[in-house]
C-alpha cells in the first residue's frame, strides 16, 4: 500500500496512523500489516486456479475491480455500497485499480447507512434479516419505497412495523387527495367562468396572497425544489417534503372548489394531479390507478381485520336510524363497536363516511 500514495483518500485515513493502530496480525511476508493479497494461495478443499504463482484464486478486492473493469470501463460513473464497505473494501479497490490503469476509478461514491433492527444492523449473521418477499405479503410495495426514502440514503434506518404502519397511513393520504382531485375534475357540473370572488382572486382586500395563488405559487416552484434536494447529494426525504406541502394546497383548493367551482380552479388542481404522478415516477411512488388503490387497500384492510363491508354499511344504516329516532346510546354504542373493530366514522353533510383506522 505504501507504492500508492493516495491509499487512505476514500476514507480520509493517513497511512502512518492506520500503521499504528493496526490490529491485524503481523505476516512477516507483509511489507506493511496493511497489504493485501492480489492473489491467495489455494488451501486443501478450496477452489483454485493455476496461475504464474501456483494454485490460488483471487482475493476478496481484486475480484470487484476486474469485473467492473470488464463490464463498465476503467472508469466508474458512481460505485455504491454500505458504509462499512469504505475501509478496507473500496479503499483498496480504488488502490489496486488507479495503480493499473492510472485513471480516477469512480467519479461519485454513494454509501448507504444500515436498516436498523432494534438497534442492530439487519444481517444474516445476527439472523434478523427479513426479505422484501416477505413484506410485500402485508404491505404495499409503494409503502416501502416511501419508508426508506423518507431518510436519507446515508443515515441508518430504523425498521418497525409500527414506522412502516405510519408511513402506509400517508401514502393512503396521498392517494385519497389525488383520488379527490380526479372525482373533482370528472363532476358533471359545469364550472363557471375563469372569473373568481374575492376569496379566491390573487390577494385579498388586505394585501395577503389567495388560496389559489398560493397553490399556483407552490406549483411554479416544484419541480424546482425537487430537483434542488435531489441535487443535495439525493437529499429523497427533502425531496418528499415537496409532495406533502403540495398535497396540503391541493386540499385546501379542492375544499375552494366544493363552493366556487371555476375553470381555473380545475386547470390548477389538473396541474397538481400531473407533478405528482410525473415526479413521483422517479421514486417509483403514486402510479396507480388512486381509486384502483384505494378499493384495494380497504379490500385488505378488510381482510385484515376479518370484516366484510356489507357488515359495516349495515351497522351504520341501523345507526342512521338510531340517529333519527335520537337514540344515541344505540349511535354512540355502534360507533364505539365498529372503532374496538379498527373502523372509524366520521359523518359528513354527504353521509357517513368510515375508514379503516
């Protein structure tokens, strides 16, 4: 490692420190405690190659430059992998493949942080791996993509269910708005012209910016402060931030729109349905059909909870009746029975409205 001068660069190491804290073993047919082997000589039972310098194989390092030399050029765009992989693993890549060819071997390197298990790195060694097979038996796949990239890709990550559960409540959010968003645009209704009342013209009588303004605001800038975070060395949890603070004007338009329906109003809320399916793809997030997600959703939350709906709408038409003949023990008793069940309800001046809480 000595031949190298730069060996340390990735993990900003000096050789001389790394000499003295050294912890290996000391082979006396090492230079240096810190050298590695290109080339391992073959044990009785292993696999091996014949080679100049007898039976052996290659070593751990010299295998992931070769192949990435073969199939991706001398040169890396960006090289990935854990943080624990930094020293020796890409250290020592970096060393052996700049000694070759005397070319940077990656332009970008991206370390990410471990997904955490009560506090333990998940591994099979401590044998609390769990597989994406195994969690898209109960959870949505686009869920999971919102949970990891909530955090940055460099920071650790601290799986739980209970996490994965709050981060699933947002994505149904989402879809729920984007699901208003294309109910609103489909209402038969005509909307009146592009004129609008003092609540929705660009500033009110006191100089303060209008609801739908704002929204229009908020659009212009999106992509803008997507690309920005993403830009921040793939800053994705910045980046998602954009999507609920759009979420959040999105709604407060569609609550504008049940009163003053105008075809601005519908052409901003049309804009807002289309950055969040053409910006979301690139996280892999909001491409399904929002009603298609939805009934599916509450399909499996059903199941989940062993209800079928028939049963709710049942109880809740018996508590409309007990509603109208005021007995509201009876309403409060049914409410109270479907929540111990995980159903919430929630009256609107459309109906009752129920949820899987």
């Amino acid at each position: 490692v000595e031949k190298f001068k730069e060996y340390g660069k990735l993990s900003k190491r000096n050789l001389e420190e790394m000499q003295a804290g050294a912890r290996v073993e000391i082979d006396e047919k090492k230079e240096n405690p810190l050298d590695f082997a290109l080339w391992k000589a073959s044990k009785p039972g292993e696999p091996y190659w014949e080679s100049p310098w007898g039976k052996g194989r290659p070593g751990w390092h010299i295998e992931c430059s070769v192949m990435s030399q073969k199939y991706l050029g001398e040169t890396l765009d960006i090289h990935g992998g854990g943080k624990d992989l930094i020293f020796p693993h890409h250290e020592n890549e970096i060393a052996q493949s700049e000694a070759a060819t005397g070319k940077p071997f990656a332009r970008y390197w991206i370390h990410n942080g471990f997904v955490n298990i009560n506090k333990e790195k998940m591994s099979k060694s401590l044998g609390n791996i769990l597989t994406l097979k195994e969690i898209f038996k109960d959870w949505h796949p686009e869920a999971i993509r919102l949970f990891l990239l909530s955090s940055h890709y460099r920071s650790p990550v601290d799986f739980s269910f209970d996490g994965l559960a709050e981060v699933k409540s947002a994505l149904d959010r989402f879809y729920t708005t984007l699901w208003a968003i294309q109910k609103e645009l489909k209402r038969p209704s005509s909307p009146r012209g592009s004129s609008l009342s003092s609540s929705s013209r660009d500033k009110d009588k006191n100089g303060a910016i209008s609801p739908i303004e704002d929204v229009r605001q908020v659009l212009q800038s999106f992509q803008e402060r997507f690309e920005e975070a993403m830009d921040d060395d793939f800053n994705t949890a910045q980046a998602l931030g954009n999507f609920f603070d759009l979420q959040r004007h999105l709604n407060t338009l569609l609550d504008i729109s049940k009163k003053e329906r105008t075809e601005e109003i519908l052409t901003t809320l049309k804009q807002g349905l289309e950055h969040f399916t053409r910006l979301g793809s690139i996280f892999g997030l909001f491409q399904e059909d929002p009603e298609h997600y939805l009934n599916e959703q509450k399909k499996e939350g059903l199941k989940r909870l062993n209800l079928v709906e028939e049963e709710i709408l049942t109880l809740i038409d018996e508590r409309n009746h007990a509603r109208k003949d005021k007995n509201w023990k009876r309403a409060d008793e049914i409410r109270n029975d479907l929540l111990s069940r995980g159903i919430i309800l929630e009256d609107t001046p459309a109906g009752t409205l129920w949820k899987i809480k």
